[in-house]
C-alpha cells in the first residue's frame, strides 16, 4: 500500500514501524514539543502532498494531533484504539499490529471544522452517546467500527462528524450490537 500523503508520527520508532506496514513518508514531531521548524515543515507536506496525522492513542499524541490539525487545514486523521497499541507498560504506533496500522490508515478522515454536519449534538445525545450510564461503552463500540479512535463525548462527536457518520448508521451499528 503506497501512501499519498505525508504521515505525521511522534518518533523514529513510529517512522519505523509505518514504514514496515506501508509505503510512505513521514514527518517525526520529536514529542510533544512541537517546534517552529516542524509545524512549518508539516505546513509545506500539507500544501504538496496532504498530511495525514498518526499520533499515538494518548494525551501526548491527542495534544500533538490538535496542534497540528488548528495549524494545518484539511489534514486527515488515522486512529488506533489504545488497546490496538499497548503492551503491558506503553502505548504507542510502534506496538500496534502492521494489520492494524494498514487498516486505520485505510479509514483516514479529514479534520472538520464543525460546518455542514451530519450529526447534530441532539442527535448525538439522542443514540445515548452522552449522559447514560452505558455512553462509553457505546462510544467505544462506534470507536471500533467507525475506525475514530477512544474519545470522550465532545471529541467523539467531532469525529463522527468530520468521517460524515449520520443517526442512521449509528443506530444500525447500536442495534447490531445489542
């Protein structure tokens, strides 16, 4: 699988193991950091080729991601579940499956800026995805089958959103799984 794009990873262990999975370019923010230097880099990948943001499935990675998806318009994102991409003491791209890294890179969505939903928040509340005792496990099962990554109520909303996902196939995928 020949990558388009210009993947953005946190480190050479990332770069490693993307290149082990697929063809592809990446860019390594070097941590959390973020420099100048990099954000302009990502920017010059955004404009030539596109950028894809895979991040580790963490608070490090999620910060990295909101960086660069303000900075940079029309990224696109890939997720991994944290249980895709654990061992026992560390979380991180380097640990998941070449099967599971090719498959989120498959499912990539572009960043949203939150117009021309398909998904409205009363929507979202409706299909019980916030305020009910089960919210996270049913977020967690649409996290797995939408290909968005573990989230909370307000970042999984956006996700559905920026993958295009309407009520009706939330529901479908609730009702499958019951």
């Amino acid at each position: 699988m020949k990558i388009k794009e210009v993947i953005v990873v946190e480190g050479k262990h990332d770069t490693q193991r993307i290149k082990e999975a697929v063809d592809a370019d990446t860019i390594e923010t070097g941590g959390s950091s973020l420099g100048e230097e990099v954000l302009e880099r990502i920017e010059h990948a955004g404009r030539e080729r596109g950028v894809i943001v895979f991040t580790d499935p963490d608070s490090p990675g999620d910060r990295i991601r909101t960086i660069v998806n303000q900075r940079i318009p029309g990224c696109k994102n890939a997720y991994l579940l944290k249980s895709q991409a654990k061992t026992e003491k560390k979380v991180g791209i380097e640990h998941a499956s070449l099967e599971v890294i090719r498959e989120a890179l498959y499912h990539v969505a572009e960043a949203y800026d939150g117009q021309d939903l398909t998904l409205t928040f009363e929507e979202f509340v409706d299909c019980g995805l916030m305020g009910r005792d089960d919210s996270k496990e049913r977020r967690e099962l649409l996290a797995k089958e939408f290909h968005i990554g573990q989230a909370n109520g307000k970042t999984c909303y956006k996700r559905l959103n920026s993958m295009r996902v309407t009520k009706e196939q939330i529901l479908k995928v609730l009702e499958e799984h019951k």
